[in-house]
C-alpha cells in the first residue's frame, strides 16, 4: 500500500532508534518533579473528592435530584476515557499500520477509569430498586440494578488497566535496559518488565493476550454502557422505552472516545514533543472515523426520535416535551449542532480534514457537545419525582435541573482528577509505543512517485 505525502508536509524520517531515545528520555526525564499543571489537576481533583464527601453528608442518598450532576459527569467520563481504548482494540484486530503512534494514547486514557467509579459509588445507594419501574432487570434477585452495574463497570476499568499494562510491558522493558546509555535504570521498571526478553514466545502470548483482551474489552465496553445509561438515564423517566436508545449511547459514547483522542494528540504533538510522530496524517485518518461516527449519531438518534414523533401517545408527548423540546430543548438543540451538524459542515471538506487544526476543532465541538448531551439524558432522568410511574403524566415532568456549589465542584474536580490521572500514566508509561512504531518502521520504505515522495507500507500478515 502506498500513502502519497501531502505536498509541504513530509513527514520526517524516524529511526527504531530514535523512537526508543525519545520515548525512554520522556520517562526518565520526568523524576520526581511535578509540573504546575499536575499540582493544579490535583489539588482540584482533591476538591471535587472533597465536595463529593460533603454531598453525601449533606444530602444523603435519599435525595436523588442531589446526585443528578454527579450521575452527569459520571456518565460523560464514561464516554470519554473509558471508551477511547476501543480505538487501539479496533485498529489492532484490522491489523490497520496507521494505529501504532496512536494506540497508545488511546489506551493511556483507561488511566481516569479509577475516577469513574468512585463517581459511581454514591450512585449505587441513590438509584432506586428495580422491582416496579420499567427496566431490563425483569425478575433477578436483590441488587438490581446497581449491584449489576457496579459489577459490570468494575470489570471494565480492570480491564481498560490490564490492557494498558500488558500493552507497555515491552516497553517497560527496553527503559529497564537502557541503563548501558548512561540513563538511569529504575527498579520499578524491572518489577513492571516482569522478566520480559522479547524471546518468540513471549511475542506470541503478548499478541494473542492483547487480542482477546482487547476483544473481551470491546464486549465488555458495550454492554457496561448500555447498562449505565439504561439504569441510570433511560429507565428513570416513566414512558421512555427504546431499544434504539443503547445503541445511540454506545455509538455517542465512540465518538466522544475519538475526540478526546484527538484532543490528546494535538495537546502532545504541540507541547508534548511527538511532532515527528504526530504529523498531519494521522489526523486525517482519524478525522474519518469522527465524521462516520458523527452521521451514525444522527441516524441512531433520528430512528429513536420518529417513533415517538409518529407515535403521538400523550405520555411519549410528555417525554419529548422534557428531553428534547421543552425542558431540555436548548440542550438538545446544542447537542445536535456540536455532534453532528458542525461536524458533518466542516469534516465534509477534504482540504479541512487533512488539516491538523480542523479535525481538532470539530473534537473540541463534540467533546463539548457529548456533556451537554450528558446533561440532557441523565439531568431529566435524575430530576423525575416519581420513576415508579407508569406512564409520564404532565405534572411529573420535572423543571431544568440547576447545579448547586457542590455540583459545580463535583463537576469540575471530577475532570481534574481524570486528567491528573491520564497525566500521572504518562509519567510512567512510555510514549509512544515503542515496539509498535519501531516494528512499523522496518515495514516502510520512501521513494519517490512522479513529483511527490510516497511511503509505501508492507504487510507481514
């Protein structure tokens, strides 16, 4: 396969080398010193645990509108960090070349999994039992549906840890033995390596264990997040039954995930030092995937939305009139420019999307976009009076849920701690992938085409 250069942009020539000296530099590099930005995250990180603390002191868990925003931001970090891995996972079981300075910065965002479920925990006490509401837990014994969900959402964070590791063990191994290069060589990569030599057979299990992890992963992911917002969203609000409804949330919750990727590798390949390994490329190829994923937002959002506009039962009227036009109608409307109409107006354009800006705009736009949406399904879910109704009456319809000094902290503190925890990963896990892109490199020779140099690409497999 051959991969035509864009004219002005050639990408510099990268030695297996210099991938190792860059990548080992950046962990060692880092010491003990905290950058100002980490203490920042941290100390807000710290507050919003603080403010989580105190809310469920004050208000107990017997006031359900006072855990709305935490249910909010708790299911927005959901369709963020813990979805991003699936895009290392996808790319690795099509076996695609583009992915290996990628995967790893997919995979590194599993690092904020810890902060999604502690936001979860009060959660689980503030969540009403399943027994006379509408939900997928028809007859199970006790703890449905948040001893289930809890389950279920602890596997996954596991999970997203476990692929991480097993991922950089190589990696681990190469700064373990750099130490002949006059770097320091630090226990804890010995411990991390766990006696890994790179021998064939240790090849092998490490490409078959990534594979059905990363396969058990994408399995997992889904239905974890088709449990979170059926529980959590949907079957709170009397009459909004849908079996479109999982689908638009895992299908918004892998857009959200390419975004915050996205995001990452422009903040890395401006101020993180990857320019050689993050050129304009590779935001094209992704940029691809967001304006799929952005037009299937649409379509599983518009397939939801027509049967209950068709329908026209007085309690379906009621549930539109809460989540899409009247309460939560701005919301929606903002929810629909950021996710899919701006996106498919500017990504629609081929000079924009081999851009590195353009891409990034739109990922901002729809990162932005996903927690107003958050805000939408889960603020309407957590405001409901009474889910235990049948059907949505009109003076069930709860008001605009407003955010208390709490909620804001709570809010903001939760996105610090998931980034000083994405940041603390980054202190130890190398980037990027050592192995993947130095195995990508002796597959790739330049030569020139005509008036244009080309990279052409071998396929060992």
């Amino acid at each position: 396969m051959a991969e035509h250069a864009h004219a002005g942009h050639v990408a510099p020539e990268i030695t297996a080398r210099q991938t190792i000296e860059d990548a080992t530099r950046r962990v060692v590099s880092t010491g003990a010193k905290f950058a100002t930005l980490d203490i920042a995250l941290g100390v807000l990180g710290a507050i919003g645990l603080i403010a989580l603390v105190l809310n469920l002191i004050i208000e107990g868990t017997g006031n359900r509108e006072a855990w709305g925003y935490t249910a909010i931001v708790a299911g927005y970090l959901m369709s963020s960090v813990l979805s991003a891995p699936i895009l290392a996972v996808l790319l690795r079981l099509t076996r695609s070349d583009w992915r290996r300075p990628l995967s790893r910065i997919a995979e590194i965002q599993a690092a904020a999994g810890i902060v999604v479920y502690i936001l979860y925990l009060p959660l689980f006490f503030a969540i009403p039992e399943a027994e006379g509401r509408f939900t997928v837990w028809v007859e199970w014994p006790w703890g449905a549906p948040g001893f289930f969900s809890a389950v279920v959402l602890g596997l996954l964070v596991f999970g997203g840890y476990a692929l991480l590791y097993i991922s950089a063990i190589p990696d681990f191994a190469i700064v373990r033995d750099r130490s002949h290069d006059n770097l320091p060589r630090f226990e804890r990569y010995s411990r991390l390596a766990r006696g890994w030599y790179g021998n064939l057979r240790q090849w092998s299990v490490h490409r078959a264990g990534l594979g059905v992890l990363g396969g058990a992963y994408l399995i997992l992911y889904i239905w974890t997040v088709s449990l979170f917002f059926w529980d959590f969203g949907l079957s709170l609000v009397p009459s909004w039954r849908s079996s479109v409804f999982p689908g638009f949330a895992a299908m918004s919750s892998l857009q959200t995930g390419l975004a915050l990727i996205i995001v990452t590798m422009y903040a890395l390949q401006r101020w993180g030092g990857l320019q050689d390994y993050l050129t304009w490329d590779y935001f094209w190829s992704i940029s691809k995937l967001l304006l799929t994923t952005s037009l299937l937002w649409f379509y599983l959002w518009f397939s939801e939305f027509m049967i209950y506009w068709y329908g026209r039962k007085p309690d379906e009227i009621n549930v539109l009139e809460l989540v899409m036009f009247d309460v939560y109608g701005l919301p929606m409307l903002l929810t629909f420019l950021l996710n899919f109409a701006l996106p498919l107006f500017i990504l629609m354009w081929n000079r924009v999307r081999k851009t590195i800006g353009g891409p990034t705009l739109v990922a901002c736009l729809v990162l932005v976009g996903t927690f107003i949406d958050r805000l939408r399904i889960f603020g309407a879910a957590w405001g409901v009076e009474n889910p235990f109704a049948h059907e949505m009456e009109a003076d069930n319809i709860p008001d605009f849920l407003v955010p208390s000094v709490l909620d804001i902290l709570i809010v903001i503190g939760s996105l610090a701690a998931a980034a000083f925890c994405v940041r603390m990963a980054l202190r130890i896990v190398p980037l990027p992938s050592i192995w993947e892109v130095s195995g990508g490199i002796g597959l790739r020779v330049r030569r020139q085409y005509l008036n244009h140099p080309v990279t052409v690409i071998a396929k060992p497999e």
